[in-house]
C-alpha cells in the first residue's frame, strides 16, 4: 500500500527550480512538480492513480 502525498519531496522542490523559467503561471509549475513525484512514488503510474495518491486532489484533465 502507498502513502499519500502530504507535500512535495525535497529533492522535487530542488529539481523544479532548474524548470521554473519554463512555465508562465505558477500552477503550471505545480503541475509539472506533481507530476514528476507521481513518477517517483507511484506503482501505477497513470494520471488517475497519481492523482489519487496526493491529499490535495486536483482536476486530472488539467494535468
């Protein structure tokens, strides 16, 4: 069984700093972060459980 997600790991928040200058609005940035923990932590990694997995549930379309 996983945990849910509570908050980005450390070394995501690091690593996202490199891409910021990519991204125009900040929940695009939020995405992108979700995303890449979601590789990381997930057994599954389809959007729907990634998505399930974090405490702060957002719409999956967006992601």
């Amino acid at each position: 069984m996983e945990l849910p997600i509570v908050e980005f790991p450390s070394y995501i928040e690091e690593m996202s700093e490199d891409f910021t200058h990519l991204f125009d609005q900040k929940r695009q940035l939020i995405h992108f972060k979700r995303l890449m923990t979601g590789y990381v932590a997930a057994e599954k990694k389809t959007i729907a459980h990634m998505n399930g997995l974090f405490t702060f549930h957002t719409n999956q379309s967006s992601l």
